[in-house]
C-alpha cells in the first residue's frame, strides 16, 4: 500500500521518510481500540515487513489472545508494552529472523 499510493502521501504532505510511521501509527490505533480481528492482520502484515520491530510483534501475539484473558491481564503484566525494547535492537538476526519465519508460517495457516 505504500509503494502503491507513496506519490499521493507526499503530496499530502507526509515526509516520504516517514511513510512507514504514518502506517505503523494507523495499525496500532486499531490495536489500541482492542480491535483485534481487525488488528490482527495488520500487525502481522505490518511485522513482516518490519521484523524487528519488536513492540509490533508483541502485539500481533497479543490479538491471538482470548479477549477475556487480554482484560484480566491488562495493568497486571510485569513490564507494559511501552517498556518493550525499541524496534530495530536485537542483535541476533539471523536467529531471530529464522524464529519470525517460522512463526509467520504457522500463522498463516
């Protein structure tokens, strides 16, 4: 959708540096409405990517969730979302790119 409609956001005014962060704002607003049939897509469309971004993949995990158990669990977590580390900081690539294949492998199926 970006490279699609880039021309068209930069006219708007949107830096093309900084489409993806216009996208990945739109994503988690969905997210943040706990609307996470809808979300759900968009996060793991979104993570593939950007597969190091972190927060969004916490995320995805957490729409596959029971509804109930999100809001049970919700203030009583150890560490919120926003102390998760930022994207772009694992160190382990390779590794870490393996794991998210096979993860979005199983998920799409």
């Amino acid at each position: 959708m970006i490279d699609r409609y880039a021309a068209r956001l930069v006219a708007a005014g949107i830096p093309r540096n900084k489409l993806w962060n216009a996208h990945r704002n739109a994503v988690c607003l969905v997210y943040y409405r706990r609307e996470f049939d809808a979300a759900r897509k968009l996060l793991w469309d979104y993570w593939k990517e950007h597969p190091l971004d972190v927060r969004m993949l916490a995320y995805a995990c957490i729409t596959l969730l029971p509804s109930g158990m999100v809001a049970s669990l919700r203030g009583r977590l150890g560490r919120p979302a926003s102390e998760l580390p930022p994207s772009g900081t694992v160190e382990d690539c390779a590794g870490w790119l393996r794991a998210l294949a096979q993860i979005s492998n199983d998920l799409a199926t």
